[in-house]
C-alpha cells in the first residue's frame, strides 16, 4: 500500500482531512479530535500499520480557534509507520483538554499520555494469600547499575507480576535540545545514551540531511556504518559477557568484556574517543580517515573474529549455560506485538523487523540484505541473536570499508535551518528502533525534539517476560534485555 | 577442558602498568600564550562555557579551560582560526579538593591497601557507568589493586557519583551519602557530576553534586577513560 493508495482510501471514508506529504515519505493528516479513535482502529486492523508513538506540539495559534495557555495550542500527535512500504503517518489533532485514550486499541498508547497528562500518579499493586510476598529492588541497585524501581509481586517461588518505575534519570533533555543552536546539537544527542553514541549522532545527521534535503558522498556513508557497526559490536560484546556472567560462567564472561576493551581501544585509535563522541556530524563527518586507519580496522577485527566465534561456540557447547537460558524469560511473538517492541528483543521473539531493511539509511540497502529473526523469543534466542548480530556486524564492516578507497578529510559545515520545517528519522540503535521528529524554529534552532527511544516501550515486555520464572533468573532475563535507564528517561 | 586449551593458547590478557602513555586518549586542552587575538569563536562553541579568555595589562589574552567543566568534544580546537588550542593526551587529570587531601590522611592512617567503593548513578548518559564496569574486566582488573565496589553503602569507605543530580535521585542520593560510615569520600566521575556538564540547565535537574555533597575527588571527562578513573584512585589511595 503506498502513500498515495493510503490517500485515496481514506478520501474514499468521507473523512474531510487536509493532508500534506512531507521529505516523500512523511505523511501529515489533519484531523478532528473525535476522528482519532475511528482512524487509530484502521490503521491498526485494516492497513495494519506499526503504531510508534504520541507526542505533543505547541503551535501559535491560529484563527478560529479557541486560544489555549499562552496564546498556543497543543497539538497530539500519533504517529504510525508503514514497514512494507517506508513511509510514516502522523495524524493530528488540537485539543483543549487532555488526549484523547487509545488505551483498549493500543496497549503502549498508556505510556505516551502518561508523559503528555504529566500523571506520574502510581500506585504499587498489593498481593495477599499464602506465601505471597514482595520484594522491592531499586533505585539504587547493588553493583554498577542506572537507577530504577522493581517491585516483585512474589508467589512462594515464581514472580505473579513484576512493576517497573523508571524516570529517576529524567533531566528534561527533549527540552533542553530547544536552547542550543543547531550546530552544536549533536552532542547533546550523542549524550542522550552513552551506550548508542554514534546511532544518536547518526539520527541527528540523517535528521538534518532530511530536512534540508541533501546528500552526503559514498565514502562518507560507509564510514559512518563502520562507525555504528562498531559501536554495535562492543555492545552485543557487553551483552553477551553479561549473560554469561549472570549464568556464572565467569570464563565466557570475562573474555568478552576484553574483547569489548579492544573494540574500545580501536574506536579510541580511529576517532580519538572510546565513545566515538563527536565523530558523525551533518553533512559529513569530523574524522580524518586514511589507509593506515583502515588497515588498523581491518587487522584488529581479522584477529578478534575467530576468537569470539570459538568463545560464542564455547558457551554454546556448555550444559551448565544453556541449563539457565533455554526456556527462560519467554516473550511470546502476539506479546512482543502489543507492546510494540523493536529490536533485537522483538526479532527473537518472531517480529521481522528492522530499521536497517525497512526504512535503510546510509548504505544498509547494499549491505544489508535480510533480518535475522528467531522464534521462541527466550533467554536463549536473544543470546543466540545477538551472537548472531555480533557476526553481522563483523561482515558489514568488512564489507563498508571495501567503498573507502581515498583518504577522508574531516568536514564540518554550518547548518542553517529556516522556520517551520519538520521531519521524522527513525535509526536501527543497538535496542531497537529509534524514532526522532524535528521542528525547526526561530535562530537556526529546533522548537520542538521528540525521542522515541527504543527502550520506552521494551521495558515492558520485560514484565512480560519474568512472569512465572523465579527471583534469581530475573537478573538474566534483564541482562539480555539490556534496555537503557537513561535514554528512556532522557 | 575448553577453557583451559583457549587460557594456554592466548596467555594472561591483563596489562602490568594500566597508566601506560596512551598517545590516542584525549586530555587536557593546553593553550599556547601571546597568539590569542581575543576572537571568541571558542568560547560561542563550548556548549558548557569551560573557556574564559582574560586579557591583561599588555593586551596578551590568555585563553584558560576549566577542566572540570569541559565535556572534551575538541570543537573549540577545530574552530581556533589561530590554533592556539591543542588537545594533549594527558589523560592525567584529576584532583583532590582540598577537603580530599585531609581526609585522605585521615582514613589511609587506618587502612593502607584497600579502598571499597559504591556507585550510584543520579542521572549520566550511562557512558560514565559503561568506563566503571570496563574497570573490571580483564584488561585493567581494578580488583588487584585492592579497589573493590560492594553492593551495600555500609561497607563502603567511598562513594563514586557520575551524572548530575536529579530532582528524582537526589533523595536516593543522600540517603546513601548518610548511610555510610564515617570518614566517608566523595568521587565526582564525569564532567556532569562535578559541575552539572551538558545537562545543567535541564527542568528535571535538582542540582550539581559540589552543592549536595561535599566532593573530596574530581575525575574530569566526558566520559573519563578507565585509565583517567584508575590514575583518579590510584591518587586517592596514594599509590603515586
């Protein structure tokens, strides 16, 4: 279904929208505020569209309608995406009062309102009977751990519910990106999650080049892939250590967190921070790249590949491991598509999608072919995954550097953004889908910033995914997850 | 039987001197003198305002960064028409306040070797916890040097804080700080634990950790490096 079929069918409802199609794959739909409902349940049953979020923006207001706080209005968003196709639906709606509830059509719609209401009213849940207990963890954890709030909900062994309060971090940094100018932005969004520092980066490039509809050259496009496949590995690397450091097999555990160290140190090598901070700018990028560069890339892989094949094959062969992670934590695949999971978390789980196929950025169309999905959506399926990826990430690095054939020379233009223009990004970060929407605004700024951060609706397949498995597997489950404390409270 | 063929084939992966010269690591931004012609593109750069540039008696500016407050993104060096900036990599930064330097006393007259330590996270972008757990593994193995981090604040003789300070933790923070006993430290790690970094002005920050809790050690960066927090501890615990 194409964006104009998507038209047509809905001008064929008698709707009366006024619609615009934006950087040709956005589509904005104007609508009422009593439509929203009616049109949430086609999206969702008869264009079988992704929902991916709501969000509010503030508008100035214009004639006829009634004035809100301060001379603006509000204006809800709620955006759908078309995978088969690439393309994004946003309808929107002014409304005077609160947002109007998708909760029985869209489960994570929930999480959304909450954050536009401003209601962070809660109430922990009780349990009663016999051997029920509950054990609250957080926020401050034991070991080296972001802050949040875990309340187990425990029947004698098995956990009966699992409520998790997040927002401890939250420093207001959608608010935040409104005050610096456009130029330097990108390091207040490669500081949104440490962890994804060059995907954020990326998001915000990709975002600018949207809006001012350029293109940067093939070089460049690879190396910004080498950039976040590298940044994929250390990751997938921590991950995997983490796990088997959870199971207690110390051995798997401590080699990987080395080779996540050489994969630190080698990013330090080539872009002269071990978070690759700072390295992908709009228009281009701010490394010099060379031969000498390359080869380092290329030798130090070609050393750690094998190695991390035989440990991922070591821990694979042993009983003791796959003892704890078969079966464990299961997300059903009808459960990973309510609560609207992406990533590796949703793949294993039998969710064929990826960022990196569907809406492909940079070089990914040449690189990237098929998604790699498993589906019993356990423990073990997401470690099989991320092994898997881990692979990947080997290759598509391997295969970026082949399109680098000359010397790059860092390149750090000016951006000037004129009023009232809007995109939407969406990056495939090493959680899952990130979506970003821009408006620019007055002084080569942007008025509004909205992250849909991936780990904002996967944490809540983990509440899923504890049900009936004990206490102690929870840090296992948890550790595979390995959702992001801070770019979920931003 | 696997482990022990691949730990006889690869050897010990753990490096004898972990504060090697790391010539690829960022550091200090030093100035050179008497070039500055008070242009102020650095300063209209720096998204924290570490750059002051003081102009003296005989029109010489000398341009000063505060490393404490730099979040090391090296645009003021890139943009430097003159290029009197110049990123050195002498990760070797961090200082004891002058409240650290009695309470090192203090504490090393008791226990010589060790030093425990508990994280808490008020709010960093995670890159902070991310150096603190690369610590452990096997490269710079913290835990021979007798710097170990325990789950409970009781244990612990100091308390390691990266991020700024939210409104959410900064209840969650002291009750910590008081559940410690006495004498206690206090480490800053990152530029925004200390003076609040990129994140300073945000609605949902509470304050800078400097204003809560007395801080006896500062660890500059953004994130620091293992090496920059190792040589930050080693220098606590007077090993140098």
């Amino acid at each position: 279904m194409k964006i104009e079929d998507t038209i047509n069918s809905l001008k064929e409802l008698n709707f009366d929208l006024k619609y615009e199609v934006k950087n040709n794959n956005e589509l904005y739909v104007r609508i009422k505020a009593e439509q929203i409902r009616k049109i949430a349940l086609i999206c969702i049953d008869v264009f079988k569209f992704n929902y991916i979020c709501e969000f509010t923006t503030e508008r100035e207001n214009s004639e006829g309608e009634k004035p809100t706080i301060e001379g603006k209005e509000s204006i809800v968003n709620c955006m759908f995406s078309n995978s088969k196709q690439g393309y994004y639906v946003i309808w929107s709606y002014i409304t005077q009062k609160k947002p109007i509830s998708l909760q029985n059509l869209i489960s994570q719609s929930r999480l959304f309102q909450r954050e536009i209401n401003n209601d962070f009213d809660y109430k922990v849940k009780e349990v009663s009977g016999t051997d029920a207990y509950q054990i609250a963890v957080g926020p401050v954890h034991a070991g080296i751990i972001e802050p949040g709030h875990f309340r187990f909900s425990v029947m004698g062994e098995p956990i009966e519910n699992l409520e998790i309060r997040l927002m401890y971090k939250h420093r207001g940094i959608e608010k935040l990106c409104e005050d610096i100018n456009a130029n330097l932005l990108n390091l207040m969004f490669e500081r949104v999650s440490g962890e994804s520092t060059v995907a954020y980066g990326e998001a915000y490039a990709l975002l600018v080049e949207k809006l001012l509809n350029k293109e940067v050259g093939k070089e460049i496009k690879a190396l910004r892939i080498v950039l976040l496949e590298l940044e994929r590995m250390y990751n997938y690397m921590d991950d995997l250590g983490g796990i088997a450091n959870d199971v207690g097999y110390s051995y798997v555990a401590k080699k990987f967190g080395y080779f996540s160290e050489v994969i630190h140190q080698l990013c330090e090598r080539v872009t002269g921070s071990r978070f690759m901070r700072n390295g992908i700018v709009p228009f281009g990028i701010n490394i010099d790249f060379n031969e000498k560069k390359k080869k380092d890339i290329i030798d130090t892989l070609q050393s750690l590949k094998a190695r991390v094949n035989s440990i991922i094959k070591m821990s694979l062969n042993a009983v003791s491991f796959l003892d704890r992670v078969e079966d464990t934590g299961i997300v059903s695949s009808a459960m990973a598509k309510k609560f609207c999971m992406t990533g590796v978390v949703a793949r294993a789980s039998n969710l064929k999608y990826d960022v990196r196929v569907k809406f492909p950025y940079e070089l990914y169309k040449e690189i990237k072919k098929d998604i790699n999905i498993e589906t019993k959506g356990g423990v073990f399926e997401r470690y099989k995954l991320k092994a898997c990826e881990l692979k990947d990430a080997f290759n598509f690095v391997e295969k970026a550097l082949t399109y680098i054939n000359k010397d790059i020379k860092r390149d750090k233009q000016e951006i000037c953004l004129s009023e009232g223009l809007e995109a939407i990004v969406s990056v495939e970060t090493v959680k899952g889908e990130l979506v970003v929407y821009g408006l620019t605004g007055k002084d080569n700024k942007f008025s509004r910033i909205f992250f849909k951060t991936p780990s904002f609706t996967n944490w809540t397949g983990m509440t899923e995914a504890v049900l009936g498995e004990i206490v102690p597997d929870f840090p296992l489950i948890n550790k595979s997850f390995n959702m992001s404390y801070s770019e979920n409270d931003r | 039987m696997n482990n022990i063929f691949d730990r006889i084939k690869y050897g010990t992966e753990t490096i004898k001197d972990p504060l090697y010269n790391n010539e690829f690591s960022y550091g200090k931004i030093v100035a050179s003198e008497n070039i500055c012609n008070n242009c102020r593109a650095c300063m209209s750069v720096c998204t924290v305002g570490a750059i002051t540039i003081n102009t003296g008696d005989n029109d010489e500016n000398t341009v000063s960064i505060d490393n404490k407050k730099c979040i090391y993104c090296r645009n003021c060096v890139d943009i430097c028409p003159k290029s009197v900036l110049e990123m050195t990599s002498d990760y070797k930064m961090s200082e004891l306040e002058l409240v650290g330097e009695k309470l090192r006393e203090k504490i090393y007259k008791i226990y010589k070797r060790s030093l425990v330590l508990r994280v808490v996270d008020t709010g960093s972008c995670n890159a902070c916890m991310s150096e603190l757990s690369a610590l452990h593994n096997t490269f710079y193995d913290i835990s021979r040097y007798g710097i170990n981090v325990v789950p409970s604040p009781r244990h612990a003789d100091g308390l390691v804080v990266a991020g700024v300070v939210t409104k959410n933790m900064k209840e969650a923070l002291e009750k910590t700080y008081y559940a410690m006993a006495e004498p206690k430290i206090v480490i800053a790690v990152g530029s925004c634990a200390f003076n609040g970094g990129i994140f300073k002005d945000g609605d949902g920050v509470y304050d800078v950790l400097k204003n809560i809790l007395p801080v006896d050690l500062v660890i500059p960066g953004c994130p620091p490096s293992p090496q920059a927090i190792l040589f930050g501890l080693f220098k606590l615990m007077d090993k140098i």
